[in-house]
C-alpha cells in the first residue's frame, strides 16, 4: 500500500491544524512525500504529540501514519498502518 498524503491532503491537514487554533502547518519534503512530512511553528508553541495524534486521526481511515524521527520531532515519517502493526 502506497504511504503517500497527496497535495490535496497537506491542505486539508493544515486546515485541520487552523480549525483547532494550532499555528502550526505542515509541508512535504522533497518532490512527494515518500521521503516524509515536516512540522513548521508558524505561532504560538503546541505539544508535538497533540498535533501529531491529530494528524493520525486524519490519516487513520486512509491507512497511514507519521511517526516523528527520533533526532528531529518536526520529521514525521509517513508509514503504512498495516506494516506499522506488524511490528
């Protein structure tokens, strides 16, 4: 299954993260987001783990899930929930 969040999904979680007054948006690294997603602070300081269970409840019904890197929080992996689970 492929663990990509499209164009149209970046908009609709940074609307998402607007809608609950989380000044934060997200951005794709490199050409798709195969190589993963970045957090940016555009405002007032959130915890990390809020915004990123937020962004999970959005990914969940599509079968995905962004884990955030061990050395850089604002990295969020995006991973197959199926492959995820296995582990």
């Amino acid at each position: 299954m492929a663990t990509v969040v499209h164009f149209n999904m970046l908009v609709e979680i940074n609307q998402l993260l607007k809608d609950n007054g989380i000044e934060y948006s997200i951005h794709s690294i490199g050409a798709c987001t195969c190589a993963g997603l970045r957090l940016r602070q555009d405002g007032k300081s959130y915890p990390l783990q809020k915004i990123i269970d937020l962004i999970n409840r959005y990914l969940e019904n599509k079968w995905m899930k962004v884990i955030p890197k061990d050395d850089d929080p604002l990295y969020l992996q995006v991973v197959s929930k199926f492959e995820y689970e296995k582990e």
